[in-house]
C-alpha cells in the first residue's frame, strides 16, 4: 500500500529563515510526486509536480527536490505570506486510475 | 479563468435528508475525483471518473454517489446523509487520469446534525 509521511507537523520560522519540510513515501512504481500548499478552509493550492530522482523546481522562494525515497520542500527567506499547510501526495503505478495518496501535511508559521 | 468550481461552499443539513454537492470545471479535464478532508486523516478520496459515464470507487465511497453525464460536470450526492459525514469537501480535475496534476475547488463545509 502507498504511503507518505510528512515532517515535521508543525514549522515555526522567523522571516528569512530558511528550511526544508520533509516527504518521505513507499509507492510501488512512482508516476509522480505533487507538492500542494494549503490556507485554511480553501482547495490545494497545486505547486509541484516531479517524476523521477534528481528532479527539481522551483517556484519564487520555493524549491523541491526528488530522490527514491523522499521529496523536500526547500523554503529559502520566507515572508508571512508563505504562512501555510504544506501537502504532499504521490501517485503510484499500480493504482490503476489516477489515485493521489496524500500525507498529514507539515503547517508553517513565518513570524515577521 | 481556468478554474473548478464548487456549490454550495457551505451546507448545514440534517440526518436523511438528500443533498447534492455540484462540481464543474472549464478546462475540458476528462479526470474528475472527490476527496473528503477530516482532522487528523487528510485528504481522502471518495470517487473518481475517468471520462463521461466512467465512474468508480475510492478509499471511502459507503453513503455516497456520482453521476458524469457531462465532461463538465461531477456532481457529489449524498442520498441519506449522516452525521459522520461532516466534513471538508473537495472536487478536483486533471487533463488526464494517469501523472496529470490534479486541480481543486474551493471546497464544500458540510455539517451535518
């Protein structure tokens, strides 16, 4: 069975602190990784999509990585509007139609 | 604006009485799915389609159903609706079914008494 774990639950920074949050996941046969950002009450917020080991994007001061077993989320200088839960979901081959297993979610803080 | 869109976005209902949860999305995606959200248990999917008239079961489909009679248009229903149906819900469409990123609405705050 698929499965991700986020790290850690919950993020406190200073603004301009930079960090990385954590995805770590068991697919069997990865088709692809999304990264989603998360206000509260309000839809996935669509980020990231890597497919294969070595990958990387980035986005303003966001930047995510891909290796075998685990994505990062690399968050460089943050601002108070990066204040978010961060989401993480893989989708495996062997689930047939596209199924998104999705992870607990790591809540950043940025304190100004 | 290419967008999912949701109705309503909040509902406050009792037990047993019929509900409907619409979904629609102007970007002529063929993947539809629905997802509940609970504390504690993430995002969880409910149902899915692949295209017009092809729908099947998520993780969590007991007490509800769908319809896609139109590319369009992924309407959620909850035929006899429970407490323990109280929940965040979420529509989301992609171009297509297998490595497509996935959109989302708003979402639906349904309680249900």
């Amino acid at each position: 069975e698929d499965q991700v774990t986020q790290s850690p639950e919950a993020l406190r920074l200073q603004e301009g602190e930079s960090s990385s949050l954590n995805c770590s996941y068991t697919v069997s046969g990865l088709r692809g990784l999304f990264w989603y950002r998360q206000d509260p009450g309000k839809g996935p917020e669509f980020l990231f999509t890597l497919y294969s080991a070595g990958e990387e994007k980035e986005k303003e001061r966001l930047k995510a990585t891909l290796t075998k077993k685990e994505s990062f989320l690399h968050i460089t200088a943050p601002k108070p509007e990066d204040s978010a839960t961060y989401l993480c979901a893989v989708e495996g081959v062997g689930q047939g139609a596209q199924k998104l297993v999705f992870g607990q979610g790591t809540r950043l803080t940025i304190n100004p | 604006e290419a967008q999912v869109t949701q109705n309503p976005r909040y509902l406050i209902t009792v037990t047993g009485k019929k509900l409907t949860v619409t979904c629609s999305q102007n970007m002529n995606h063929e993947y539809m799915s629905w997802y509940r959200q609970d504390p504690g248990l993430g995002l969880r999917q409910i149902y899915y389609s692949m295209n017009v008239e092809v729908t099947d079961k998520g993780d969590v489909p007991e007490g509800y159903k769908v319809s896609r009679k139109e590319k369009r248009n992924f309407p959620l229903i909850l035929e006899s609706p429970s407490p323990n149906q109280t929940s965040l819900y979420f529509c989301a469409s992609s171009l297509s079914p297998r490595g497509d990123t996935q959109y989302f609405g708003p979402g639906t705050r349904l309680t249900v008494l």
